[in-house]
C-alpha cells in the first residue's frame, strides 16, 4: 500500500501523542499515586442501610493520626451528613453510598468527584489543607427535585473540630 | 463507475423509489431536530435564569430528555439511514433489492420513534398517567414507562433490518461483480453497520432482558451497575454511529466540492477498519468514577480510546490534504495562500469545514475526558456537554445541514432555495457554538454540574474565574439562541426548497480518490477478518467485567428500589398476557402510522 511520505510523518506524531498521553495518566497513577474510584469496596443492599454499621449513621470518624472517614448516604434529595466536617491538615477518606438512585457526589471546584450508586460504595481519599467551606453537589440527574440537592463540607481548624466532638459526646 | 451517468441524471433521475427513501428518512430526520431546538432553547433559557417563565424547573428534565434523544437518536440516525441508503445504491449503481423491506425498516424506526416520542412529552401533562423523564441515558433504578423501552427496542430492530438491507443488496452486486473491489461509500456503510450490531447488541440486551420486564413489573429489580455498563457499552460506539456519517460525506463528497479529488482511498478504509475495531472495547471511560469497576478495566478501556485518537487524527491529514489537492487545483498557490482559492460562498462546503473546524477542538477535549486522572475535575460537569456539542452537535449536526444543501436537490430535483441564507445559516451555527460550547467548559472547570435545572445553589458561590458563573451563563445563553436562529433558518429554507419547481441539472459528480482502492490491500475487503477480530477485542475488554458486576451484585442487584414504580407486581401478572396482545397492537400502529406518514410525506414532497 502506497502511503505518501507526510502522511507517514503525520502517523508517527499521532503515535507519540497517544503514548504521552497514556504515559501522563499512567506516571500520575504509578508516581504520585493518584488513586481511582474502584471496586475497593463489597456490595450492599440499598434498602437496609439502617444495619449497616458505616451507614445507618452517617458520620466522620477518626481513624489514625490525622486521619479520618466520612460515611456519607445519597438520596433524593442531599446528602448526610451534612455538613460533613473534618479537621484542617488531615487525609479524608470519603466512603459514599447511595439509598435509592444513582447520585453524584462532588466537591465544587475540587477534584474529589465521584458517582454513587445504590447497591455500591465508592471510596475516595482526599487531603484538605486550610479552614475553607465548599459546596457538595449531586451531578447525576436524580429525580424532578435534583436541582435541590446539595451538600456542604466544612473544613474546620483543630480547636474547632476538638470542641464540636466534645460537644457531641456530652450530649 | 456511474460518473458519466451522474453528470447527467441525478440521484431521483436514476434511482426514483430509492429517493422516495432518503427523502422520508431526511424528512423524519428535520422533524426531530425541530423538535429538539425547540427543546434545546427552553432549557438553554432556563438554565441559565435568563428565563425560567415557560417551564417549571420539575419540568427541566422532560425537556432535557425530549431535546436528548430527539437530537441523538432520532435526528442522527434517521439521517444515517437516509444518507447510507443513498451511499449504497449510488455506488453499488444498482437499486436496493426489495423496496418493500426498506419500507418495513422505515416503518419500525418511525413506529418506534413514535412510541419512545409519546412516552417523553406525556411527561408534560398529569392528564396521562405516563412519563420517561429518564434523559437519554435511562439509567437505572430511575424508572420510565415501559412504552419507551418498548420503542426503543422497535427502532433499534429496524436499524438492524436497515443494514440487512444494504448487506443484501451489496452481496446482489458482488454476484454480478465477483473481482471489484467494495465501492468506498458501500465499504464505509458496510464497516459502520457492523460496528453498530456490535454495539446495540448490548442495549438491546440490557432493554428487553432487564429493563423492559423490570418496568413491566416482571422483575422486581435491577443491577444499576449491570445496565449502566450495558448502556455504556452502546454508548460510546453510537458516537461512532453519529459521526461516521459525517466522514462518509467528509471523505467522499467534500473532497470533491472542493474541486478536488479524495487524496487516498486505501487510506480511508484503513480509517474505517480502525473505528470498527475500536469503537466498542472503549466505553468504561464513561465509568472511570463508577464503584463497583476494578481500576485495570478502567486503564484497558483508557488505552483503548486515546488509540482511538489515531483514525481521527488521519483523517484530519487526509481530508484537509485532499481540500488542498481541490485548492490547486482550482489555481491556489502559496503555504497558506491556497485556503483563497477555496468556494467559501458553497454553504455546502463552508459548514463542512468549519464542522471540521469544531471537531478538532471536540478532540481536543475529548483528550482531557478520556484521561483517567483528570477526568476527575470535569466528570459530570458540564465541561462534558460543551465536548459532545462540538462533536456531535457540531461535526456531525453541521455537517449534517450542510450535505442537505448539497443533496437535497439531487434527491428531489429541485435547488435550494437561497444558498446565501444557508452560508449565514452554516456560519450562525459556527458562532453561536464557538459561544456556548466554549462557555460550558470554562464552567465546567469552576464545577457546574450538567443535567440541573437550577446550577446555581443556595449554600455556596463558585470560584470565580473565566468571568464567573452569570457572565458565562448569559455566553451561554446568546449561543444558544444564535443556534436556535440558525435551526429555524435551516427549516425555514428547506421549506421553501420544497415549495420550487423541479428542474433538470442539478446532478453532482464524485470523482474517483487520488490513489484508488487499487493501491488497498486485498484484506481490508475482508470483513469476516475485522468482525472477528472486533468481536474478539469486545470481549477481551468486556468479558471480565461484566462477569465481575455479575459476580458481586448478582443479574438482578444486591438490593435496590424502583423509582418511581410504573406498574406494581400485582399487575404485572396481568402484563404477562397483555404484553404480547400489546406487542400485536404496537405493530399494527406503526404499520398505520409509517402509512399514514408516507402518504403525507409524499404529499409535502410531490
């Protein structure tokens, strides 16, 4: 087959396009170790998250030295808990389920993104730096009420967070 | 093969009954894109809050799922099947091989459409118990009334008896011809068709094995996981199926409006061969943020889509190569120089370049979306709309209106009514997306999600940057009207086509590639070897997820809801006697309706 020299040129840069493009996704995966959404977590059943121990109560708990997890339901319409709050400086691993359809779950303007579907938990880990409050939206079309849902992550200073879960428990 | 006969018959001169085709599959084709502009302005308007008064924001998404799969399913493929139908005939140059299947084909999408149409905008009015309000992806547990999946499932039988159709046909002319090699435009069709039976196998699979008997009330759940993954596996290669089109009339009839000739025909099918083979084993991408998918099948999936850059990246080398072979030819000089000597006053050509134009800038998105790791900031904002309104809504819906004014006449004998209006119209189109289209992204950046009727929320305000979320909105709002503009413009001047008297004269010649299929090797002719070896990529890609999903969540889900519920158990004892009566019924009104509809299409078009 006859192929014109330029267009041999051309071949062989969008080859090398495509391999940095795939050597960018896999360096960021392998180096810095940018994890994905995965099948990290078991399946469970939608319509019993009351006996299910992460999710009959949504909550953030701590887990290690400035490390956390956040047990977060989705449902038409929002999120629980919310707000969720979780302290400056720490590692927040966010486990979301949904109870009903399939729902998004993304902090605005972040990268922390992720679909949550019912019957599945999604796992994402995130780091939060300074005091910021942001916005959780729902990007899955859910039902007539979807533009209502939404949801808020407070990070709060250290003393903050301290006097918030000593409250709590003098409750 | 028919140049000296075309130069002087056209297409309706030649081929009467088969233009009868074309002409109803276009007509279908426009009236949904009317429908969908009208659709696509509402919401435009509405979401925006330039003005919400027409609509209650409950109401936003009948609207999105009317404007969706009106525009994607309906407008695109009806116009698939009438351009393929004229690709086929003209360059096999032999009439189909029984008109009277191709009817039948016509009749079951159009019935189909029907069908699915009614389930969507009864969702306007309490008064019938009935709604999809699904949008175009369904996705489980979110439920639609089983009229919809009921159409659906019809349409896509008749799309597979439409390419039954050109395969029978194809294989008439090989008899006659056992040592010719596949005429280019039959090859594109014929490479396309398969691809899409690959693809809607796994939908329809999904509709009539678990969706349909789920809202039938049949089965009481489904694996949202499963049918997603089903869904996806369909809707990453009907983008292919919407596009391939457009480069059917990129590579064969552009090239040729241009003054100039395909630059290489081997190359084309090459092209071809490589959307086949690749289209499919790609749709995991669509679930990079989904649980329940192992992080390997993710990264296949990945690879398998930026190759998927690569027959598109040729494409933009040939095509452009082949324009510029046509510039001088016409007696353009110079590096850049010979971009004069183009005819830029042909809407015909105008909007297939500047077509041409958006889907390189679609490509380049489509980088950003296929990366696993960024895709994190965009997924689901609607970044991802302003990408697939370049591709589709651009490349292929312009290239689309374009190739009307280019073959309208040639199936109707009668000219276009005023080809300055459609220059403006084409060139409208260019500027009211390079608006919208460029907007959605920049929002999408800042987190705007897609989908909402309301984007804005009352805890907290977006980043600001690129202007800021009202600026953009109200950019968004301006393209959306130029586009809507230029939807009536294109209507209004088709309309008016009809209304001129038929004339002789009006037939185009397609002239042969610079390098013929000659220089193809004998292979790519094969299309055993490339359904083989898609099949098998499909399930090297497929196989273990699925079996995964299957695996952990089980056919029918791990536990999950109806929402809402259209038909309870109790009554779905009832449906398994009524299904069939129903199914019966369903075929004798598309048979009246399709009758009822070409009699009133031959009438508009006489």
């Amino acid at each position: 087959m006859h192929i014109h020299a330029y267009e041999k040129i051309w071949l062989a840069f969008a080859i090398v396009l495509i391999l940095l493009l795939l050597g960018s996704v896999t360096y960021g995966a392998v180096g810095p170790g940018v994890a994905m959404v995965a099948d990290s977590e078991a399946q469970i059943d939608a319509n019993a998250l009351d006996e299910d121990d992460r999710f009959a109560e949504p909550r953030v708990e701590q887990v290690g030295e400035n490390e956390y997890e956040a047990y977060v339901v989705a449902y038409q319409f929002g999120f629980e808990p919310s707000p969720i709050v979780v302290p400056e400086n720490s590692t927040v691993t966010f486990q979301i389920t949904s109870r009903d359809v399939i729902h998004g779950f993304e902090v605005a303007g972040t990268n922390a993104n992720t679909m949550a579907v019912p019957g599945e938990v999604a796992e994402i880990t995130v780091e939060v730096s300074e005091p910021r409050e942001y916005g959780i939206v729902c990007n899955e079309y859910c039902g007539a009420g979807h533009h209502a849902m939404e949801g808020k992550l407070h990070v709060v200073s250290e003393e903050e967070f301290a006097e918030m879960n000593e409250g709590g428990e003098n409750e | 093969m028919s140049d000296a006969l075309e130069a002087e018959e056209t297409f309706l001169d030649r081929f009467p009954e088969e233009a009868k085709v074309v002409r109803s599959a276009f007509l279908g084709s426009f009236l949904a894109l009317t429908l969908g502009a009208i659709f696509g302005i509402i919401q435009t308007l509405h979401r925006t809050g330039l003005f919400r008064g027409l609509i209650d924001s409950t109401d936003y998404y009948t609207v999105l799922t009317a404007h969706g799969v009106f525009l994607v399913i309906s407008f695109t493929v009806f116009f698939l099947v009438g351009l393929f139908t004229w690709a086929v005939v003209r360059s096999l140059d032999r009439p189909l091989v029984d008109i009277r299947i191709t009817w039948t084909w016509y009749v079951l999408m159009a019935g189909g459409m029907t069908m699915t149409g009614i389930s969507i905008l009864a969702g306007f009015t309490d008064a019938i118990d009935m709604s999809a309000d699904v949008l175009y992806t369904f996705y489980a547990p979110l439920q639609a009334h089983p009229l919809f999946y009921t159409g659906l499932a019809v349409f896509i039988v008749g799309s597979w008896l439409a390419g039954a159709d050109w395969f029978r046909t194809w294989l008439a002319w090989r008899e006659d011809n056992p040592d010719e090699r596949i005429p280019l435009q039959t090859f594109m069709v014929l490479t396309t068709m398969i691809m899409w039976y690959i693809a809607s196998s796994a939908v329809a699979a999904s509709v009539l094995i678990f969706l349909l008997p789920w809202s039938l009330g049949l089965i009481e759940s489904v694996n949202p996981t499963l049918t997603r993954t089903l869904f996806w596996f369909f809707g990453h290669p009907v983008v292919y199926f919407w596009l391939m089109p457009a480069y059917l009339l990129w590579y064969t009839v552009l090239p040729s409006i241009a003054g100039g000739r395909l630059f290489s025909d081997p190359l084309a099918r090459v092209v071809f061969v490589l959307f086949l083979l690749l289209s499919t084993p790609v749709g995991i991408h669509h679930q990079y943020l989904d649980p329940g998918i192992a992080e390997g099948f993710k990264f296949i999936s990945m690879t398998n889509t930026m190759f998927l850059l690569l027959p598109s990246l040729l494409t933009a080398f040939t095509v452009v190569a082949s324009v510029e072979y046509g510039a001088r030819q016409r007696g353009g000089t110079g590096i850049f120089g010979w971009l004069r000597s183009l005819p830029w006053r042909d809407p015909a050509f105008t909007g297939m370049m500047l077509a041409g134009l958006m889907f390189a800038a679609g490509g380049f998105s489509g980088m950003v979306n296929a990366g696993m790791n960024i895709n994190y900031m965009i997924h689901n904002t609607i970044w991802v709309p302003g990408h697939f309104h370049l591709t589709v809504g651009t490349a292929v819906a312009l290239t689309f209106m374009a190739a009307t004014y280019w073959l309208w006449p040639q199936i109707t004998n009668k000219p276009v009514y005023s080809r300055q209006i459609g220059l403006f119209q084409v060139v409208l189109w260019f500027i009211g997306m390079a608006l919208m289209s460029n907007a959605m992204h920049a929002q999408g950046l800042l987190g705007v999600p897609r989908r909402t009727a309301e984007p804005e929320y009352s805890g907290f305000d977006y980043p600001v940057a690129f202007g800021g979320f009202e600026e953009l909105n109200v950019q968004i709002a301006i393209g959306g009207t130029l586009l809507f503009l230029s939807t009536v413009l294109f209507i209004g001047n088709l309309v008016l086509t009809m209304g001129n008297p038929r004339v002789s004269g009006l037939a185009e010649t397609i002239r042969p590639a610079l390098s013929g299929p000659d220089d193809a090797p004998e292979v790519l002719d094969d299309l055993r070897i490339w359904v083989g070896i898609a099949v098998t990529l499909v399930v090297l890609a497929y196989a273990l997820p699925l079996a995964a999903i299957i695996n952990d969540g089980g056919l029918l889900g791990p536990g999950v809801g109806t929402y809402p519920v259209w038909i309870d158990a109790t009554v779905g004892a009832l449906a398994e006697v009524a299904v069939p009566a129903a199914w019966a019924l369903v075929d004798a009104l598309a048979f009246l309706g399709a009758r009822l509809l070409d009699a009133a299409t031959s009438g508009v078009v006489a």
